[in-house]
C-alpha cells in the first residue's frame, strides 16, 4: 500500500488583494505543488486567492482537498471543481480538519480569517500540540505584520523567545516549494 501523499494545507485570502503579485504567487503554489505531487488541503472557496490556488493545482492534474463550513457552501462560495469537498459544521471543524490532513502549512497573503487560521496553528504548537512546520510564504512583505505581531509579544513578556522558532518565513513562491520539498524528503518522501 503506498504512503498517503505529502499534503500541504494553505491559508490565503478570500481576496484576491490589491497587488496582482499575489494571485500569481498563489497560482505559482497550486502549480507548483501539483507538479511536485504533493497535495492541497485549502478552505474550499471558488473565491480570491483560495480560488486561484485551487485552479492552477486542478488545472497541473493535482490533489486537492477543500474544506468549508456549511454555513459558506450556502453563501454559494464553494469551489464547483473540487472533487473531493469536505462540509464542515463549523469554522473551527474546518480548521481541526484541515490540521488532522496536514503535513506542513504555508500562509499566504489574506485577510483576518488568514491570520486567525495561522495564528490558531501556531498557539497548537505553542502548546505542544504538534510540530508540523508552518512555513509564512512572503510576498511584498505580506508576513511582515504578523513577525512584527510575534516579536512585539515577546517584548512586552506575554511570549517566550522560542515563538520566533514556531514558524519559517519564506521570501517567494520558490523558496516555499523548494523547503516543502526538503520536508517532504526528511520524511522519507521523494523528493522530487
């Protein structure tokens, strides 16, 4: 029986964002990850840069997961070419399953539901919940903000320094591939 494959879960705007720079990153991620036969797990919206990452990895033939609360497939939000959609009951259903089908994380540009998901699995592995590796993929310094948010809380004492080691910030779609790739070998994974 063959291992299940490297799966990825994304978190990235329901937006697609002022800069065209980030619906081509998030489309050069769906792209890239379908070419390297890893996996997508992402919020299963047909909408802003969630949409067009699930558009390149379906478009390369690649694996790809959606995962969305009910309450959203009523909003008619869903992606129509996923395959393989997942209704949740809930926003935080939503973020266990997509954390239970993950082997890594890469944030992308977006909005608050963006830095919820990311800062939610990042307080899991403040806790000891896990240690799957949460890489913030930057594009024009859209990770900026939430380093600057981790840092400033180790200042005021409300965090300890090792927060700084719970996330890997990433300068472009490339490099993110690149490291996802390298995690994938360490688990014994091709590395294609």
């Amino acid at each position: 029986m063959p291992a299940p494959p490297f799966t990825v879960a994304v978190f990235c705007g329901s937006r697609t964002g002022q800069h065209p720079d980030y619906a081509a990153a998030a489309a050069a991620l769906g792209h890239g990850l379908a070419d390297a036969g890893m996996r997508l797990v992402f919020g299963g919206g047909r909408v802003g840069l969630m949409g067009v990452l699930a558009d390149a990895a379906l478009a390369a033939s690649g694996a790809v997961i959606g995962v969305i609360p009910d309450f959203l497939t009523r909003m008619e939000v869903a992606h129509p070419g996923v395959a393989e959609m997942v209704i949740t009951t809930s926003m935080h259903a939503r973020k266990k399953l997509m954390f239970d089908l993950a082997d890594a994380f890469v944030t992308l540009p977006g909005g608050l539901g963006t830095l919820d998901e990311t800062v939610e699995i990042l307080t899991w592995r403040q806790l000891g919940l896990h240690a799957k590796p949460v890489l913030l993929c930057d594009i024009h310094g859209s990770a900026a903000a939430l380093r600057t948010m981790v840092d400033a809380a180790i200042a005021a004492g409300f965090t300890a320094a090792a927060a700084r080691e719970f996330f890997e910030l990433h300068e472009g779609v490339a490099a993110t591939l690149q490291r996802l790739r390298d995690l994938r070998a360490q688990q014994g994974g091709p590395a294609g």
